[in-house]
C-alpha cells in the first residue's frame, strides 16, 4: 500500500482549528436562530460568542489564503484544468456506483494533486463563494457605524439575514456531505488518519496517479 504525504503541518492544524471553529458557530448559529436574534440583547453569551468565532474564521482563512497562494497550494491543487473539466462524469460515476463494488477512483489523491475535480468545485465554492458571503453579512451585522444605520434606511438588514441563513445552511450541508466523505478511504479513519498524520492510506499501484492527470 502506498502512503503519499499530501498534508503539510499547517494545513493540518488549519484544518482542525477550522473544523473547531466552524463547529462552535454552528452551534452558537442555531441557537441565535431559534432563539430569535431580534430578542436578544446585545451582550448576549450567544451573540457574543458567535461574534468573536466569526472574526476567528475570517482569520484562519486569510491564513489559509495567503499560505496557499505563498506555497503554490492553492495553484497545484484547487486550479480547475481541462483534464478536471473531462473527468467530472467518470469522477461522479464513480462516487455513485463504482466506489460500492471496489472500483478505481479515477483520480486518487497525490502529491502533486491532491483533489479530485468535484472535490475542487465543492472547495473552490466553500472557499471562495460561501465564507466570503458568510464574512461579509457577519461583518455587516456587528453594529459597526455608520454601516448599521445605512443598512438599516436602506431597509437591507432582511436581506442580508437571508443571504447569512442560506449560506450557513449550504455549508451545513456540504459539512454532512464532508463528513461522509471522510469515511470513505481504504478504511473508516483513512482519511481523518491522514489529516493527521499528513500520510494518506493508497491501495493503487506506483504509476497509476499520474496516468489519470493531463
């Protein structure tokens, strides 16, 4: 079995201290959720908890950020080349059908690429598209003037919620998703095992990772 060292130390510990951090504004999300954020006063465990996570978020992704664009990460493995583009239906065939009855993944994760192309559009929308707007509204929402009076003439504070609930409901559920993924290496813990060892478990032979990347 092959082992190919795919995670660097801090991408280890920015994935945990993520996964940390995103865990706890779910929580403290859901509970300003159902709870009404409206009644709440503004020192409000809750509210304040949720506020502090959030700036810690925007800081851990602006770490992730300038880490991978300083290290080559961010080019080498979350670029969407033509061979990705190609390889989205034999990648979803596979997921839905082959990886049940011991099919190869057509791109196994290396070291000089670690993702296959639907993990790359799910990362890139994430990362790009979904904690973007999430920072944004979150940013909006803290008061800060006169920002909160404009928002408030301009009568968008509804719609800013809205953006801010739906985000947060799309990344729960590419977290689920995520989660399953997870499971679904050589063994239950392969891929949690290599997020912290930095070794991924790989049953394919030497040579076929690069036979599948054009």
């Amino acid at each position: 079995m092959n082992r190919p060292y795919l995670h660097p130390p801090a991408l280890r510990i920015w994935h945990w201290l993520n996964a940390a951090i995103v865990m706890a504004l779910i929580a403290t999300g859901l509970d300003l959720r159902f709870h009404g954020i409206a009644a709440l006063a503004p020192r409000d465990p809750a509210l304040l908890w949720h506020k502090g996570l959030g700036l810690a978020l925007i800081a851990v992704s602006i770490f992730w950020f300038v880490y991978s664009v300083a290290s080559g990460n961010l080019r080498r493995h979350y670029g969407i080349k033509r061979g990705d583009l190609r390889g989205m239906a034999a990648q979803t065939r596979y997921y839905l059908g082959a990886i049940f009855t011991g099919g190869a993944n057509p791109f196994p994760g290396t070291p000089a690429a670690k993702f296959n192309p639907l993990q790359k559009i799910a990362y890139n929308a994430v990362m790009f598209i979904l904690l973007p707007i999430q920072a944004v509204t979150g940013l909006l929402f803290m008061n800060i003037p006169p920002l909160r009076d404009w928002l408030l003439a301009g009568e968008l504070i509804g719609l800013l919620g809205a953006a801010h609930t739906l985000c947060s409901y799309l990344l729960i559920l590419y977290l689920i998703v995520h989660l399953y993924m997870a499971t679904l290496g050589e063994t239950f813990f392969a891929h949690t095992r290599a997020m912290i060892t930095g070794y991924e478990d790989a049953a394919q032979p030497p040579g076929q990772e690069e036979g599948n990347r054009t």
